[in-house]
C-alpha cells in the first residue's frame, strides 16, 4: 500500500513523524507533500529528517514556501521543491491520503 500524508498545517509532527516510521516498518510506501503552513516545519530536522527514511519520499510547493516565507537554503536534496502537480501526482498514486 502507498500512504499520502498531506501536510497543511504546522500542527501534527509527532503524527507525521510515527505514520512516517511506522507504515515503511510494515512495508507501505509513504509520499508526504507539504503546503501553506505545513511548509513551516521545513524548520524542524524531525520533519526533514523523514526524507531519508526508507519507503518515504518528501516534496514540498514551492508557492507555499514563498508564500510564508520558509528558508529552503540548506534543505536536504531528497526534498523537491516542486508545484501543486507533485500534489495531484501523490493523490492519484497513493491508496490513501491523509490530511494533517
């Protein structure tokens, strides 16, 4: 199975973070996309530390973070900086998606 974890909110990383170590422990897939102010936990290396997680694979909108005013210097390279078709692209692969 392949999870999407839409990130809108700056709210649930300790949700994010378990889903993101626990589903690949149970051999699912994990996209995460981060927009408006989710984008603000680009500041936090929990959250940018999932992208090197096996079986997890991060992307963020790139109008968000400008949007918000999020640093994207220094951000590991398994992070794309993309647009919302990254988004449409991990609703129409994954089996689920959830909103956090």
């Amino acid at each position: 199975m392949k999870l999407g974890i839409l990130v809108n909110t700056d709210r649930h990383l300790a949700e994010i973070a378990g889903l993101a170590q626990a589903a690949p422990a149970r051999g699912h897939e994990v996209v995460i996309f981060a927009m408006d102010q989710g984008t603000r936990l680009l500041a936090d290396p929990v959250y940018t530390g999932l992208c090197r997680l096996a079986g997890v694979s991060m992307s963020v909108c790139r109008h968000s973070v400008e949007l918000h005013g999020v640093n994207v210097e220094g951000l590991p390279a398994e992070i794309r900086c993309a647009s919302q078709l990254q988004n449409a692209k991990m609703q129409h692969m994954c089996d689920r998606v959830l909103v956090l």
